[in-house]
C-alpha cells in the first residue's frame, strides 16, 4: 500500500499571506502521527517563477535538506513555474529550458512526475519528449508496478469556466497512452483550486486543492477566487489492488 499526501498551487510570491498558508499545510503534514510515503507537489510553487520564491519553497519544503522533511518532497511544473529557475533554485540543479520529469520508485508502485507546463501559456501539453519519457519508463518498469502520473493540469473538464479554459491540451493522446498501459492506475494534478474527483479514459483523475486560494463552483457565488477559505491538501492510498482512494483536508 502506498500512501501520498498531496498540496498543489502554492504560488509563494514573497507575501506573508501566502508563505503562512504553506506554512500552515506544511506544519500540518510534518506533523502527522502515522505513515506517508511522499509528498506530491503539483506545480505552481512559484507565482512568477522567480528564483527567490523557489529558494522559499525549496527551504520550506525541505529541499535543500532532506533530513527535514519526514518524507520525500516530489515536485513537476505548473503554468506559473519557469523551468530554468526551477531546475536551479527548487533542485539545486543546472538551470535548463527542457521538461522537468523525473521517477520515484516505491516498494508497492512507481510514481511519475510529469512536466505538462508550456513555457509562456497557461494552457498544458505533454510534447513528444514528456510521452518519450513516460513511455520509456514504464518499459523500463516492465510492468512490475503499478503507476501513477502525476502532473498540474486536468485533461478532463471540471465543469467551471476558467481551469476548463485551460486545461491540458490534446488528451487524446494521454488516452491513448491509458489505453496502451495498463499499469498506470491513476492520475493526480492540480491547477484547478478545487479539490475533485471524475475519471479519464477509465482511470480515476484526482484534482488536489489549492493551497493559495480555492476556486468558487458556478453555483457558490460570483467571483472564482474563495480567498477566505482555509488552504487544502489531500491524501492518496493506492492500496494492494490497485484501487485509489482519495480523502481531501482543509488545514
């Protein structure tokens, strides 16, 4: 059994407002009693992929030494994130323009974070050298494990107007990839604001919270930012029969 928990759309920008909702999610996830194998961060760490707001998610979150954190921190890129300060001031790494993918592998399933940020755009897309990767992964993987794909933006709508304006795009393509890879149980991602559930290509697809602010339903009230809601995060069980159950927590 594998247990993730997940925050999503931090956007630090320097303010105190939302280094305190961080703070306050992270506080709550150090300080957990039981076990968790991860923690998945589903892009949008930064608000203007500045280097000094991922040099605060990176000492927040533990980054820059792991003995902090009680779990490994898994990141991949939003529309608001920049690659080259990502790689730089997040990983510690050379500063580069290419996708920002990497594998995690557990005792009970391997974990892909994917890169669905186009440079520039809000919208998201998976080009030729993301699928290459996941494709070439999972061979590597052989089928050993279950998988999930984690990544910001829905391909599915949510049934609001603005993350539907912008979700990922073509996702003809990631059903097809579903189609042909059995193995992936699951999809997790953010971007939207609003915790939520569906499937795409008969897979369950999990919309983490917002931690900076949540998004108002059509039918809650006029204007699409709830800025008084309290910051949310999630957990994920993938358990021995491949079933993903989800619980979702404001803190």
């Amino acid at each position: 059994m594998l247990v993730l928990a997940h925050i999503s759309d931090l956007h630090l920008d320097g303010t105190e407002r939302a280094t305190e909702r961080a703070e306050r999610v992270r506080d709550r996830l150090w300080g957990l009693a039981g076990r968790v194998d991860a923690l998945l961060v589903t892009g949008d760490i930064a608000d203007h992929g500045a280097e000094a707001e991922y040099e605060e998610a990176a000492r927040l979150l533990g980054l820059r030494d792991p003995d902090t954190a009680p779990f490994p921190v898994l990141t991949c890129p939003g529309n608001h994130d920049s690659r080259a300060p990502y790689r730089k001031a997040l990983l510690g790494g050379p500063a580069g323009d290419g996708p920002v993918n990497s594998l995690h592998v557990f005792d009970d399933a391997a974990v892909l974070m994917c890169d669905s940020s186009i440079p520039g755009l809000d919208e998201g897309e998976f080009d030729e050298e993301t699928y290459a990767w996941i494709e070439a992964t999972l061979d590597d993987l052989d089928g050993g494990l279950p998988a999930l794909l984690a990544f910001h933006h829905p391909p599915a709508a949510l049934h609001h107007p603005l993350p539907d304006a912008y979700r990922l795009r073509e996702p003809g393509a990631l059903a097809g990839l579903l189609e042909r890879r059995p193995e992936i149980a699951g999809l997790i991602t953010g971007h939207a604001h609003t915790p939520a559930a569906t499937a795409f290509a008969g897979r369950p697809l999990v919309v983490g919270p917002g931690v900076t602010w949540t998004l108002r339903l059509p039918w809650e009230g006029e204007g699409a930012a709830d800025r008084d809601a309290p910051p949310g995060f999630a957990f994920h069980v993938l358990d021995d029969e491949g079933r993903l159950t989800s619980h979702f927590r404001v803190a």
